[in-house]
C-alpha cells in the first residue's frame, strides 16, 4: 500500500515491486494498471532513472522520490513518450494510473507498506 502522509490518503492499495532487471525493464509494456494499483521501482543508489512510454498504452503519473521517499518530481506521462527523466537522483519511482497522484506536492511524503 501506498499512503500520502501529509493526509493519509491511500494512493495506491496494489502495489507491484519492480526489484529486478527484468522487471524494471519491462515495466507496464503490453499491460496496464487498474485504479488503485501501482509499480514501485526501488535503487540501489540515488540516480537520474530514464523512463520510457513505449508499448504504453495508459497515461501514467510518475513520481520520484529521495531516499526519505519525500517526492522530487512528479511527472505526467502520455502513451509512446520518449523519455523522462527526474531533475535531481531518485531512491524510488512510483508509476499511478494517471489522475492518481493529482493531491501530491513536491516534498510529500509517501508511506510504503
């Protein structure tokens, strides 16, 4: 689950781990997310990740988020969008079907549970 706590509010009450290669990569190719789920990618390092919409078919939120997964940029993302990429390193990326992310601000917080 992913809760905003600032408010509390549940972002996302399905979330899928995107822990290996094979799965970072693959991402939300050729599938889509239903209201209420989510991918989290962690890293083992901060770095400035290159996300890409190809054989994406929905519009996505994507939020990054520092190593206190407080949010340093969020981004709306549109289907076969080249590339985004946050401003500064990112610890965590949340993907939300598009809309999810609406009430976040930049320095939010996310609970991960």
């Amino acid at each position: 689950m992913i809760r905003l706590s600032r408010t509390g509010a549940v972002l996302a009450a399905r979330v899928e781990c995107c822990d290996t290669p094979w799965t970072r990569a693959r991402g939300l190719m050729f599938r889509s997310l239903t209201p209420g789920g989510a991918l989290l990618f962690s890293f083992e390092r901060p770095e400035r990740v290159l996300v890409h919409m190809l054989f994406v078919f929905q519009q996505l939120d994507l939020v990054f988020l520092d190593e206190q997964k407080r949010a340093i940029a969020i981004r709306h993302a549109f289907p076969f969008q080249p590339y985004i990429r946050p401003p500064a390193p990112a610890s965590w990326l949340v993907e939300l079907p598009a809309g999810a992310a609406r009430d976040l601000q930049i320095g939010d917080t996310l609970v991960l549970s």
